[in-house]
C-alpha cells in the first residue's frame, strides 16, 4: 500500500470508517474492556459530534480514530485504507499529514510565541520557515489573533489559546480534524467564539470536524451527532439535545 494521499475523495463520501473495532487496557487485577464491536462513520465535510458520560472511552475512541492508540481489533480505514496494517513510519506520517488534534488543555509550548507554535507542525516536515509563516500567520489572522502572534502562550487567555492551538492542528492542510473536548477548559463566550469559528471553517473550506463534548450545547451544533454507551457508538437525534 502506498502512502494516504490528501487529495481527492471516495464516490461513498467516507472520510474515515471504523469497524468492530475493540479496545481495552489490561490492569492489574483484570481487562478494561472501553470499545466493544464499535462501528462508525465519518462523512467528507462534516462537523460530527460525539458524546457520552465521563470515562466512557470517548477520548480513547478519539486516539484510536487519529491513529494515536492500535486498537486490539478491528479495523480503522481512512479513504477505504486500513492505518493500522500499513507498515514502517507510516502512522508518524498519516497524523501529521492528514490529521489535526485539539485537546482540551492546549498543549502549546510556552517558551514559544503564537506564530512559532502555529508554524510547528510545518517545521518537522522542514517546510520552508518563510511559506510556514506566512501560512501561520494568515491562519492565526482568520482566529482573530493578528494583532498577538508575537504573544506567548502565559500572555494569551484560555480562549486564545485555544483559537492557537487550533490554527496549529490546521498548519498541514489536514483532512480531518480530532478535537477532544476543546471547550471543556473555556467560558461560555470562548466556547461560543470557538464554534463559531469551526462552524466558519467547515463552511468556508469543507473541512471535516469530529467533536468529542459533554456539553449538550456545544453538541446541537454539530451536523451530526453520536453516542459512546455500553462500548459501543450509536447514532442519537441531535434535535433532541437540549
């Protein structure tokens, strides 16, 4: 199999599709058991969300989707291709080719300013610096942070912090984008900021969002949404959600 390209898109329109896929975490008293038989689907283009109680395994469905975590069986196929059974380096490649994380805590590196943290994932593929800043910069200007790209992250609030990290997990151009609950650690105003933006990104660019929040507001705007119940994913009514 050859590398995944990042163009071009299956007649189906499924970006990524996970099937029975089983995961558990041996302890040392017993098996874990967190997916069990889970089946889903990821549409080209759309904003999904997915819920579901604390510790229910949403963030390790997350992990195991953006090829951070081998599930134990199953299979995981972006663009009808199997991540898991390719060989080499090719997961090291697949997530920063062609998928952007978000989490809840920023991850940004402190000593670096906003423009140096959204240019990173340019600079391990040795980019050039000039076209990965000017890239940078014009994504941080679509976050509305032109005026602090010089800031670093102990200068920035928690909201804007997260719009960085955000332009960071979009450097690469990827074709899917993880977040895992990127609100969970923002007021209601920066919650609102935020999904407006992604809203504005999937609408402008078609980019494809999968969402994992407990929040049943940040949820009724998603296109989609699924449930993670009983180590399995199920499809809910996001019409429902209050």
């Amino acid at each position: 199999m050859s590398d995944i390209e990042n163009t071009g898109s299956p007649e189906s329109g499924v970006l990524l599709q996970g099937i029975d896929v089983h995961k558990s975490y041996k302890t040392p008293r017993d098996t874990l058991q967190i997916l069990e038989d889970a089946n889903l689907e990821i549409m080209e283009g759309e904003v999904l969300g997915i819920v579901g109680a604390s510790g229910v395994g949403k963030s390790t469905l997350l992990h195991v989707l953006g090829g951070l975590d081998r599930p134990n069986s199953g299979s995981i196929q972006f663009r009808g291709e199997d991540i898991y059974k390719k060989k080499n380096n090719f997961l090291d490649k697949f997530r920063n080719k062609n998928v952007g994380f978000v989490f809840q805590f920023f991850n940004l590196m402190p000593d670096f300013t906003a423009l140096e943290n959204a240019m990173f994932p340019a600079l391990i593929r040795d980019e050039n610096r000039k076209t990965a800043q000017e890239r940078a910069e014009e994504l941080l200007s679509q976050m509305g942070l032109k005026d602090r790209i010089h800031h670093k992250p102990s200068e920035l609030s928690g909201g804007e912090s997260q719009r960085v990290a955000l332009a960071r997990s979009l450097m690469n151009r990827p074709d899917l984008l993880l977040a895992d609950e990127p609100t969970g650690n923002l007021d209601s105003h920066s919650s609102g900021v935020l999904i407006d933006l992604i809203r504005k990104l999937n609408e402008d660019f078609k980019q494809t969002f999968v969402i994992v929040t407990h929040s049943q507001r940040i949820a009724s705007k998603m296109d989609r949404v699924l449930q993670l119940r009983d180590r399995k994913v199920m499809a809910i009514d996001k019409d429902l959600i209050i």
